[in-house]
C-alpha cells in the first residue's frame, strides 16, 4: 500500500497554525487548480476528528477506497482526538482565521456550516454534484438541507442517527424487564429506570457535557414532538414556554439516573458501561452500532436498541461531511477525496465500518448490520428533524452556549429556571 503520512495535531498546533501565512481567496465556487497553493493533486491533508476506536475504522476503511480510486494522490491524516470534534473545530478555527486550511476538512451538515460559509471559509461544491452524479444519488431532500441559497457547501459521507437508546439485555433481565419491552414515552421508560436503580447497577450512562447536550434534545423530541421540537429550532416554539419546561423536568429527572463519573468521560467509555454490564442504558447515535461490533457482540442476544421513547417514527439526522476550504493547498487532492466521500464504493465501505448507513441510495448495503438495515428503513419513511448537538439544527455559536447552559445546569451551578432562561437567550 502506498505510503500514508499522519498529522499528529494536538491543542498546542494552534500556535503553530497562527504563525503560518497563506493566501485566502473569495468563495467562488472555483474548484479548480487555481484557488489555493499549487493545486497539484499530489497529496490531501483530511482534517477529522476520527483518531480513534470505531470512528477511525470508519476512515481507514475510506482511505482504503481513496487508496484504490486515487493511488497518486498521498493521503495525510489530520485526525484530532477529542468527543464530537470539539478539540478540532478549536484547531481548525485557528488554522483558517491564520490562513492555514487543511485541504478539506469534515464539518457537520446543516447549521454548522453557516459559520464557515458567512466568513468566506468554504467553497461552493455544487458543480461537483453535477460532475459526481451526487443530484440523483442522493435523496432530494438531503440535498435541499444541504443547500444554502442556491449553493452546496459539503459532500456527506453518510447519516447518522441521533436518537436511539443502546441497552445490555441481561442487566435489564436481573433487573425483573423484558429486554423485549417497548416504551411509548419517558414516563414509562422511567419506571423501567427505577427497576435497574433498585439493584445497584446504573440505569443510565452519559459522558462529558456533548453527550448530555445529545440526551437533552432527544428529551426534547420526545416531550415536543417532530414539530415542536423543529420549532425550536425556526422561532415557532417559544423556549420559555411551559412545554419546555415540562421537557426541562423530564432531563433532570432522566439525569437523576446516571452515573456520577460523567464529566470525565467521553462517549465511548459511556457505551463501555453497557457492554461491560455496569449499566443498562445509554442514549447515543447510532456510531455506537460500530463499537457493539468492534466488541464482538451481536444483537439481540447481547445488546438491543430502539427509539428514544417518545420518538419512535421520528429521524433526528445528522450527516458528517467534507469541504473545499478558500485557499486549500492542494484543491484538485481534495477533490479526489471528495470524489471518493461521495461514491458508492466509499460510503459502503465507510458506513459498514461506522455503523452509520450511506448518504447514497444506490450503494451496496446487502452486508450491513441489522440495524444499519432498519435505519435505511427508517430514514426513508419518518419524519425528519435535525440535530443539535451534532451541527445540522443551530450554529456553533448557539451550541456552545447551550453547551455552557447544560453544563452548569447539571454540575448544579444553576436550577431549572436559569437553565430554561439561558437556553432561550442562547437560542434567540
């Protein structure tokens, strides 16, 4: 295999990233050889924030492909450890406001990438849609989300699902439930949870601040509904209002539930807890598949999953994608990656590997999982609502504020009607 060489970027490349000059240029939509460095499409430095466990299978299985369909092109691994990217936007942010882009970077799809796109950051893609097939390849809809007045900013390399609860079959047995169960909304969930609680074992596990950001809004899918919840997000949902605060309740009472070491771990080690046994939920997207499969285990007889209660027939999406920087090094190597993101051989091999499902309706899925075949199912036929902890419902901006919000919130530096407060002031 030919030569791959790895960034090993950290907090302290920033400084690095400062001191570099480059050259930036306008969003024109040029995606030519002419908009940054030589052009020369003899390498592609990919910055991700998939440097370890399943997410880093995820890309070694696209760089596989990218290997095969590109092998003149030298990949370069700009991976960045840290949980949903927080780490790597830091970086990343630094680099571009230095003039030091990476040659495509991932974002998530939606509202995240507003930030790019209003600071002249990123370039318009829409003509590689045309020259990859991606129109017809991908669904209409995902396409109009993807669209910003008239433009395409990103090439997704697949979509994930937000909303779905991972449980250990045999804690739910010792704790008297039928593994089988289904739970139609939060309050009989929680009867569930107390059952667990009552032998020791935790009823439900979370992470750092992100993950908890994650269970808030499919708390508030489940309290709101697909609308209302949608409405929080396009000012038709007033965050002040009692519904929320209902939804507020039902968080605290869920977080009631987890363990304590929370805000020193990160999601992985949160969905450990579930393999390991040591408790019998975990809210988490569908990434987690990867690391069930990564553990050897198999479903239904070793772990199960469904809906958050409440949300069953609703799709919180999410979709990592790629970018042209403004000013990217090598912009024909990063159309050859994008090229690869965007094909079917690429999105069923990074999928497979992920435990997401392909962006593309005609790649090859015949030897997905269980569950990655009933999200394809899933996705084609419920509602669709967008994330917010992961990028595609609000901007990096008003997450982070959100993010401060829950943090306090439930470190107990504020009560539930500071925490409603500041959400609303984050979101408005």
């Amino acid at each position: 295999m030919r030569r791959q060489k790895v960034i090993m970027a950290t907090a302290g490349a920033a400084a690095l990233a400062l001191g570099l000059a480059g050259c930036t240029s306008g969003g024109s939509g040029d995606t030519g050889g002419d908009s940054g460095g030589d052009g020369a499409a003899s390498e592609v430095e990919v910055f991700t924030w998939w440097a370890a466990g399943s997410e880093k299978a995820g890309l070694d299985a696209l760089v596989g492909v990218f290997n095969e369909q590109h092998p003149d092109v030298e990949f370069i691994n700009g991976a960045v450890a840290g949980g949903a990217g927080s780490a790597a936007k830091d970086l990343l942010q630094s680099r571009l406001q230095a003039g030091d882009p990476p040659d495509t970077f991932q974002a998530h799809a939606g509202a995240e990438l507003q930030d790019y796109i209003d600071a002249g950051q990123v370039e318009d893609v829409s003509s590689l849609y045309d020259e990859f097939g991606l129109r017809d390849a991908f669904p209409k809809d995902l396409v109009d989300r993807l669209t910003v007045d008239g433009a395409i900013y990103s090439i997704p390399s697949n979509i994930h699902r937000a909303n779905v609860v991972w449980a250990n079959p045999a804690v739910l047995t010792e704790a008297g439930l039928d593994p089988a169960a289904e739970y139609a909304d939060l309050d009989s969930w929680f009867t569930a949870l107390d059952a667990v609680k009552a032998t020791g074992k935790t009823p439900l596990s979370v992470a750092t601040t992100w993950t908890q950001v994650h269970l808030l809004e499919t708390v508030l899918l489940s309290s709101l509904g697909a609308d209302g919840y949608t409405g929080l997000w396009d000012g038709s949902t007033d965050w002040k209002g009692a519904e929320v605060t209902d939804a507020l309740k039902d968080f605290e009472k869920l977080m009631s539930y987890t363990n304590t070491d929370r805000d020193g771990l990160d999601w992985p080690d949160a969905t450990q807890q579930v393999i390991d046994g040591t408790a019998a939920f975990n809210v988490m997207g569908d990434w987690a598949e990867a690391a069930f499969a990564e553990a050897g285990l198999s479903s239904p007889a070793d772990y199960i999953y469904f809906p958050v209660p409440g949300t069953d027939g609703v799709f919180d999406f999410l979709a990592d994608s790629f970018t042209l920087p403004v000013g990217a090094p090598h912009p024909d190597g990063a159309k050859a990656w994008l090229e690869t993101v965007g094909s079917a051989e690429g999105q069923a091999a990074f999928n497979k590997a992920k435990g997401s499902i392909p962006a593309r309706t005609d790649a090859d899925t015949s030897d997905f999982s269980p569950y990655q075949k009933t999200a394809i199912e899933s996705f084609a036929a419920d509602t669709i609502v967008s994330s917010l902890a992961h990028g595609a419902a609000a901007p990096v901006a008003t997450l982070n504020k959100v993010s401060d919000a829950t943090s306090k919130f439930t470190t107990g530096a504020s009560d539930l009607a500071t925490f409603q407060s500041e959400l609303a002031a984050a979101v408005g």
